[in-house]
C-alpha cells in the first residue's frame, strides 16, 4: 500500500519584549541564572500576574500578519502539569478563546503553491530552563533550575495538518519566521530558543482522508531538524505499517545525533491537563476599529513585497522569493536600488558573489562588510559602463575587505574600462594581425569566431577595455 | 453530560487516577474511604443536575473587567539570593531538584 | 486599667490625648497574651519584640508633637496566608512550615504605612480550608467565650484574638465565610469586603475568584476605619476595582430611616438553631423599629450554592495548590526521583482536607467531567448571582444570619465532611456573587454562646451595610461585652 504523510505543525514564537508576560523582570537572554526573577515569576504563595500589553498587541499584529480572525472576546486559562521548571505547575496560556483563530499562509516549493491553514495563534509563559548534571537528562542523578526564562511571553502558532512533505514542512516554518520578522514582533533567534516547533506526523493510504495515528515530536530548533526528524519519522512509521504493525499516540524526541526519533514512555492519566479560566487575569476585548488600526499599522508582508518586486522592479518569480524570504535581505535589496541601481542586476549579485561571500564567512546580511549602499554605488558603475562586470568582482574583493566607495576604489586601482575608441583600436589592429585563423574562420561565416578575438583584445587591455566597444570595433574592421 | 449517580459512581481506579493528577499518593487502605467520600460529595452536589443552565453563561469572574493590562517596563528583579532563600536544595545559584523523568 | 478590652478607636484617641502611650498598650495586649493564649492558642508566630520597637516609634512620634493616624500605635494580628516580608508564613500548613516570604502583600504595604502594632500571625485553617480553625496543621484554636468551642473557621485565629482581647484587630481573609463565621462564633465584627475592593496581592490562593481580604474588629466604627486603610485599587492585581475609595466612617451614622431591608426567606434553613433564628429575627425587628422597611425576598437558588461553591471552590484550590511541590521553596520529602520527591512532599506536607479538596478539584476539572462539574457550577453561579441582582432592584441591603448555629464543639463535625460545608450556607453566596458583607454580635445563644446577624450589600455597597450595622450596633449593647476568661476587666 502506498501511504502519504499527514504533517502539523506547533511554532512558538518568543516575543521580542523587555519584560516578561506576567511581570516587570527582563526577558534579556543570557543572564546569569535566577538573576532575573521575581515573585511573579517564581510563582510564590499569593502572587498574581498582570498581562504585558506589549504582548497582546504582538500577538494580534501576529494574527493579522497571518491572515487570522482577531477573537474580540479572548482570554487566559491554566494549563495544568507538573514540571520542576514551571513554578506553578501550571501553564498560564489561552484554551478556548485564544487571541487569533483561521489564519492561512501561502508557501512555495518548487514552483508549485500550497496554503497551509492555521488553526490558531495563542499567548502564553515559556517555562524556566534546566541544566542537568549529565549529559543527558536521562543519565543526570539531579537537575539545576534556572527560572530566568520562565514566564517569557511565546506565542505559539497552531496549523492544520495541511503538509505532505518534511520539505513543505520546512518551507511553512521558514515563512512563519519570516512573516513574524517582517512585522518585528521576534527575534526569531533559533539558536536561542525564540523559534521553534513541535511537529505532528502522522501516515494514511494514499486516496484515504481518515488520520492515521500521529506521533508528535517537540521542541524541534532548527529547519534542518524539522526536515530530518520528519523524514525520519515517516520512514519509522511506513515500515510499522508495511510490516503489518499498529503506531501508538505517542511523544517522540528527535536525536540529532543519532538521527533518529525514540519514543519517551508517558503516564496517560498524567497528561490530562485540566484546563479552567485562569481566574487571576481578566477577558481581553478587543474593538473592530483596534482591529482596524493593527492591520493599517503592519508593515509590507513577504507576500505583497514579492509581488512589487515582480511587478515593479521586473524581477523573477524566483529571485524575488529568495530576496523577500528575509526581512533583511529584502530591506538590503530595498536599500541598494533606491538610489537607482539596476534592480535584476542587484538581485543577481546579492544571490551571487555576495551571498557566497557571507556563506564562506558564515556572517548574516546584517554583518556584510559590503553594505547595500555601496553595492548599489557598485552596480550603478557596471551600468553606467565605468566598469566591466569582470572588473566589479574585482572591485567587490576590494570592498570586501576596504571601507571605501567603489568609485575611489576603481580609480586607486586604477580599473577605470576603457571606452576610447582610439586606445582600443590599436590593440584590436594588433590582435586581427596575430591571429589569422579566427579571422579567416569569422570571414567564412563562422561568426562566432569572433569570440575568440575579443577574448584576446580583453586579456591585452587586461580586462579593462569595454567588451561592447571591442565588439563593435572588432565587427566595423572585419565586415569591411 | 448527564449526571446521574449511576454512570457518575466513582471507583478505586478514579481515586487512583486522580491521586496521579494531584501528585498525592493515597495510602491503600484509604483509598476505600477517598472513594465512599468522593461518591457522597458527587451524590451531595448532584443537586445542580436540576436546576435548566443551558441558556446561562458560566461565570468565572463576578466582575465584568476587562483590558487590565501593564506597561512594557523593566521593574528590579528579587535580586538571586532572596530568590533562592527559600529553596530546599540549591547549588550554585540553582534550584537543585532530583532526577528528572523524561514525561 | 487594663487596655487590651476597648476598641481601637477609644484607644487612638487615648493615644492622641496622651492619656496611655503605645508602649503602654502593647505591654498590656503582651501581658493579655500571656494570661489567656494557652486557653486560646490565636497565634502561629509572635513578634513581640517588633511590635514593642514599632510602639516606642509611634511614642517618640506622638511625643514629637506629630499627629498619627488612626491605626497608629494599635496592637493588631494578620491572618497567617498573608505574605509578610520576612516573617514567616505557613497558611497553618506544615508544607510553608518554614517559608519567609521575600515581599509584603499591598494590604500588608498599606497597614505598615499606617505604622500600627503587628502581634503576628493568626492560626487558620490549613490554605483557609475549614470553618473551625481544626484543620490547622499545628494547633487548635479555642473559642474565648468558652474553650472546648471552635473559634469558626478559617480566620479563626484572627476571630479568637480579636475576642479575647489579644489584639485590638485584625485581618482575616474569606472565600466562603472565613470572616464573617468566626467573627459571628466569637461575638466580633467582620466584614468581607466587595471582590475586588481590598488587593489579593499576597494573600495566598485558595479559591482566587472567591477570596477576600478584610477586617476583624471590636465595632463597626473599627471595621470602617480599618476598610479605609486597606481598600484601593491594586495594579498588582488584575482583579482589583479601579474606583476611589470613599471613607468609610462617614458612614458610621446612626440613622437608617427609609432604608429598604431585604429578608430572604432561604436563609432561614431547616435545622437553623432556634436561638440564632430568633436573635436574628429580633435583632430584624429592632431595625424595623429604627425606621428601615423590612421587605420579605427570594433568592431562589440559594439550596444550590453549597454545591455550587464546593465545586469551584476545590477546582481553584487544586491549581493554586500544585505550585508546593518541594522544588523551589516550602518543604521538601525526597524521593528516588522527582515525581516521587513531588509526590512525598505534597502527601506528606499536606493536611487531610486540603487533600480532600484537591481530590475533589482534580476530579470535576478532569477529562470528562469538566463540562458536569465544574461548567455546571460556573452557569448555577450565574443564577445566584442573579438572584442578588435582581433584589437589590428592590432593596438596599439585605440581612440574614451569619451561620446557621452558634459555635461547635471542637470535634464535633471533623468526622463529617459534608456536614461541616452545610456551616457555610449563609455565607457563600456573596462570595459566588462578589458582594459585601458584614458580620456583627446580635445575641447569646442560651449557652451565652454569641450569634452574628449577616448584612449584605450591593457590589460596592460597603457604606450601606457600615451604616446599617452602626444603626444597629449603637442601638443595643451586645457588641461591649467581652470574653470573660480569667483575664480581667478594666
């Protein structure tokens, strides 16, 4: 039997507040442990929490940006379970009303487009951290705790199990950062823990639409680990089947390591998690003309920028998705052209030498040591003929590496693509003599001959003579 | 659901049950007694099964609050040391808690 | 002359006359300890000397020719589950046996600013969790006017003080009746201030949708002065009214000409004590007799709000209570790993009715009995709620009996459950609907046992009750007697 994957996924998202969700103490990441804490946090007798309005309005523009429903009647509940880095020994998070409901997000894999529905986008405290005294939870006789991440402010973003491939599954995240980046509401640092995903598998035969029995996999933090827990899921669960055998509901850790998932033995009854209307914190109503507001204030999303760099700016459909796949680098392209330069040339040379640039450096486009500035500066050079486009890698190594404007660059280094006539012709004169064949091949029809001889005419002006210039000299000299 | 004693009877197995939730270990022997006390409280408190409340909106507040919120301002923390002055184990600036089963 | 027996108005205003100094007074209250609390037992922590240094402050102060304010220099106690900056707070559970709590409660902030004498900390009821102060985890406490009594329960710590004259006030705090029952059992006013109106900011949960702090005190002109200091909008708790507060002994007049009374005819139950249903029905008259119109009501729901309370109630309860799990402070029982260290700890440090009512609340919020347990109880809340609602269209305040007996024998109901929650049937249903009540002295039962009359008042409607429990109050004289104790009289 052939079976297809059934694929959801859980993002949370942390929020990029000052304070925490329910008090004042800083959310800064990498403090010393349990300097960040307070009563609130640490859930001592008789505390209450009061809700970060930050938050909330995060959370809606997450909403929005998502194509969700803004519920104008929302509120909190308690989540209830029992585990040393939640004080409280409940979650305080949103059941039945969360903020946001019905969203949808476009992806593109491979050309074709899909829409993966969410269910729901809901807030919620993240709980503290542990730092075990082996290796491994498992192998650790006692654990530390540290509670200076509890009570940082998540949201955490439910979809409907609309993905089929570990792949769609990537590219759904990777939308998701880049749509909350977008609307500046996360950091979206994965390393760090503001991203990541509980996955949701399950198999059906293919032609069926009953669920087959799912296996959740949590806390998944990079892209990579999504595509290859899932991978490795799916092939678990078809050999199961295939071999005649029955999947259990169940938790599974992803071993990064190993590459593979395991199943982690559970308590049913201790997963029943009582959730009731957290009676410490009050409704949160939210006006349609709020509502109204929030939507005008968002910035321009992946989307509708691809769209403008399609339409406007006549890039593919394929260059315009990768730049607008990050806010940053779509703010660079933005950036580099807005004095004029070439668009499609831009484009070509962010995906091209500087993307290998930052690659081979591993730094981010917000660290390039060419900022989009001089690269337009660059580009606009190219285009004006000052350069070759032979001449600008050149030019790009130089930037690289010295701080200075393109312009000066090319004039200390003395790069300036020699366009006179007159010095040209004397090398291409030079060149028709000393190389007969090509001619004599050029003559006889074979026009591409003529290739071979602006080959030379370049390497002779060493790469400094405008190639269109000896082209047109080249053509003026042998048709006559 | 329908409360009616009959289908509502609590059993060992529920106290059990419960007991996992409530992180309580209830001793054997009274465990009978946690059940014929769970079933009269139920059978007590089956009188709500009377009173019509489909139409009726639960209350979990009395007070019609809404929108209380705090600014996005950082306040002092309690500072590590009163953090953990009331910790029954620490180490190292951490609340230490004994082996942690994966669940 | 002794002091500990007069109330803390008579007292500030022997304070601002110099006639006594605050030293003077603490030591007498000290030395009214020392005569009567191995009888009583009102206290889990003393702080003596604290509250002697605090006196010689106010002293210094008033010697300074500086005005002080009401609670200045007045010896009081506060309810054990009130957090108290380094000072221990265990809610009468050996789980916090030792937990010093790093911040003050608002409503303790708001005391100390008004630089009164703290005693200490009153014995209570497990987490607040009784009607007779039995369920502490460390000692009973006895009824002052007579000691194989309960006090009530669970301010009873609080109630008893306050009657045998081992603190001129205190702070009580009550999800179903826990001020009002004791203040009513040991012949003392108390009052459960609008939900809302006095900052939950430190007082540890029981029932969050329920609880309330308020005083307990000698008499009505007391209680008003006491609401003035600790009413007001907390923006530490969510739940607090954001309205001014008005002061509260303008009410204290004695005049109640027009005002509409409301008697409901559910709250006199079967199986009522026949001295409590005719003290308070005499004490109905004597209102009547001071010019209010006594207009018979209905609150229908009323049979269902036992039921209604002691299913919200435990589900509340059984949430605010997972966080004592020996991890991060209270008590800690190990265990092979740190489910069973969980497990010991709360089994253990627990009492049995706290235990009881977690059980309870786990089970109405667990899967498959949430919507007939714990959703019924919320939408039957709403009806009694509404049954307030709509008789206060017609009247301004209601009165009925505080508890339906005087108090108990210690001893008497800890075998049965059920019956013990029947106590609370006068009591809980302001709790359900947020409203203020006030409970002050109305008679002796035939064994000189006190009885309390109850006024209800409209959310917010804490002025009209203050004045119609002063009218009531001045008009006869049950609220001057005391406890007698062995200890003496002035």
């Amino acid at each position: 039997m052939k079976y297809e994957a059934v694929i959801g996924l859980e993002i949370h998202s942390e929020l990029k507040t000052k304070t925490k969700i329910f008090c004042g103490c800083a959310t800064t990441f990498g403090a010393e442990q349990n300097t960040h804490v307070c009563p609130v946090c640490l859930g001592l007798p008789g505390v209450l929490p009061v809700i970060n309005k930050r938050v909330v309005e995060f959370a809606i523009r997450a909403g929005l940006a998502l194509n969700c429903t803004i519920n104008k009647f929302s509120k909190f509940d308690r989540k209830n379970y029992y585990y040393p880095d939640l004080p409280k020994n409940f979650q305080t998070s949103q059941y039945d009303l969360p903020i946001a409901e019905k969203g949808y997000v476009d992806i593109d894999v491979d050309g074709q487009k899909k829409r993966i529905r969410i269910t729901r986008i809901h807030m919620e405290e993240d709980a503290g951290k542990l730092v075990h005294s082996g290796n491994t939870i498992k192998d650790s006789a006692t654990s530390n705790v540290d509670y200076n991440r509890t009570g940082v402010p998540l949201i955490e973003i439910v979809s409907e199990p609309d993905m089929a491939t570990p792949q769609e599954a990537r590219v759904y995240m990777e939308k998701v950062k880049s749509i909350l980046e977008y609307i500046d509401v996360s950091n979206c640092r994965m390393e760090e823990g503001n991203l990541r995903a509980d996955l949701n598998v399950s198999l059906r035969p293919v032609g069926t639409t009953a669920l087959g029995t799912k296996a959740e996999m949590k806390n998944i933090n990079s892209f990579k680990a999504v595509e290859d827990a899932l991978a490795y899921e799916i092939q678990r669960q078809q050999e199961v089947l295939e071999d005649g055998g029955h999947l259990v509901q169940e938790t599974r850790t992803w071993d990064p390591d190993k590459g593979i998932t395991l199943s982690m033995r559970t308590k049913e009854a201790a997963h029943d998690y009582r959730y009731m209307p957290e009676p410490d914190l009050v409704p949160i109503v939210t006006t349609d003309e709020e509502i109204a507001a929030y939507r005008k204030a968002l910035p321009e999303l992946p989307d509708a920028r691809r769209q403008r760099l399609e339409t406007e700016d006549g890039l593919s459909s394929y260059d315009a998705g990768i730049i607008t796949g990050s806010r940053e680098l779509a703010e660079y392209f933005d950036a580099a052209i807005v004095d004029g330069a070439d668009a499609k040339l831009t484009a070509n040379w962010m995906m091209g030498d500087l993307a290998k640039n930052l690659n081979a450096e591993g730094k981010t486009i917000q660290d390039s040591p060419v900022d989009a500035k001089r690269l337009g500066q660059m580009i606009m050079l190219i285009s004006k003929g000052t350069i070759s486009s032979k001449i600008a890698k050149k030019v790009f190594v130089e930037m690289w590496t010295s701080p200075d404007a393109p312009e000066k660059i090319v004039k200390d280094k003395g790069l300036v693509q020699i366009t006179d006539t007159k010095a040209i012709e004397g090398i291409v004169d030079a060149v028709i003599a000393a190389n007969p064949k090509p001619v004599a091949d050029y003559k006889g029809g074979n026009t591409k001959a003529i290739g071979a001889l602006v080959g030379q005419v370049m390497k002779q002006s060493k790469g400094k003579a405008n190639p269109g210039v000896v082209n047109q000299l080249l053509k003026a000299k042998l048709d006559t | 659901m329908v409360m009616d004693g009959e289908s509502m009877k609590v059993t060992k197995k529920d106290v059990e049950d419960v007991a996992v939730l409530s992180r309580l270990a209830i001793p054997e022997e009274e465990k009978e007694q946690y059940t014929e006390q769970l079933n009269a409280f139920l059978e007590y408190v089956d009188n709500l099964s009377a009173v019509p409340t489909d139409d009726i909106k639960p209350t979990a507040h009395v007070l019609q609050l809404s929108n209380v919120f705090r600014e996005d301002v950082v306040k002092p923390s309690l500072g590590r040391e009163l953090a953990l002055s009331n910790a029954p184990l620490k180490e190292d600036g951490y609340f230490k808690v004994p082996k942690i089963l994966e669940d | 002359m002794r002091l500990f027996d007069k109330p803390a108005h008579v007292l500030h205003d022997m304070l601002v006359n110099k006639e006594i100094t605050a030293t003077e007074l603490t030591k007498d209250v000290i030395a009214r300890i020392d005569e009567v609390e191995g009888d009583v037992m009102a206290y889990l922590t003393q702080t003596r000397e604290a509250a002697l240094a605090q006196a010689a402050a106010v002293d210094e102060k008033i010697a300074g020719g500086k005005v002080i304010s009401f609670l200045e220099g007045i010896p009081g106690a506060v309810k054990d589950n009130i957090c108290t900056k380094g000072i221990k707070t265990t809610c009468a559970s050996k789980i916090l046996e030792n937990f010093v709590p790093p911040y003050d409660a608002t409503v303790i902030e708001k005391i100390n600013a008004a630089k009164p004498v703290i005693l200490g900390k009153t014995n209570m009821d497990e987490f607040a969790m009784g009607g007779s102060t039995e369920n502490s985890a460390y000692h009973l406490t006895h009824n002052p006017w007579n000691t194989d009594c309960v006090p009530g329960g669970s301010s009873g710590g609080s109630a008893a003080a306050v009657a045998a004259g081992t603190a001129i006030w205190a702070i009580g705090s009550d999800t179903g009746g826990s001020i009002r029952q004791p203040a009513s059992f040991c012949g003392v006013v108390g009052m459960k201030p609008t939900y809302g109106r006095v900052s939950r900011y430190g007082l540890v949960a029981f029932a969050s949708s329920l609880d309330q702090i308020g005083p307990l005190a000698r008499d009505v002109t007391d209680c008003a002065n006491i609401l003035n200091i600790i009413a007001g909008h907390d923006a530490q708790d969510s739940t607090s009214i954001d309205a001014s507060v008005p002061d509260y002994t303008k009410a204290l007049v004695a005049d109640i000409k027009g005002l509409k009374i409301g008697l409901p005819r559910e709250y006199f139950v079967k199986g009522m004590d026949a001295d409590v249903e005719k003290a308070v029905r005499t004490a109905v008259k004597q209102m009547e007799s001071l010019g209010a119109e006594i207009v018979e009501i209905s609150l229908p729901h009323t049979e269902y709000a036992i039921s209604t309370y002691y299913l919200i109630a435990p589900a509340e309860a059984a949430t605010n209570l997972e966080r004592y799990d020996g991890v991060s402070y209270g008590e800690r029982v190990d265990g092979a790993d740190i489910v069973e260290m969980m497990t010991n700890t709360r089994s253990r440090k627990f009492g049995k009715e706290v235990k009881r009512r977690i059980m309870i609340g786990n089970y109405a919020l667990s899967a498959g009995y949430y919507d007939a347990y714990y959703l019924k109880s919320l939408r039957v809340r709403t009806l009694i709620k509404q049954d307030f609602d709509k008789a206060f269209e017609k009247v301004d305040a209601i009165v009925a009996p505080t508890a339906p007996t005087p108090a108990f024998k210690i001893g008497e109901m800890v075998s049965d459950p059920l019956k013990m929650y029947l106590q609370d049937v006068c009591t809980v249903p302001l709790n359900l609907a947020g409203l203020p009540g006030i409970s002050l002295p109305c008679g002796f039962s035939n064994k000189h046992m006190p009885i309390g009359l109850q006024i209800i008042g409209k959310p917010l409607g804490e002025e009209t009750i203050l004045r119609a429990a002063y009218t009531y109050e001045q008009s006869q004289g049950f609220y001057k007697e005391m406890a007698e104790l062995g200890g003496k009289k002035a």
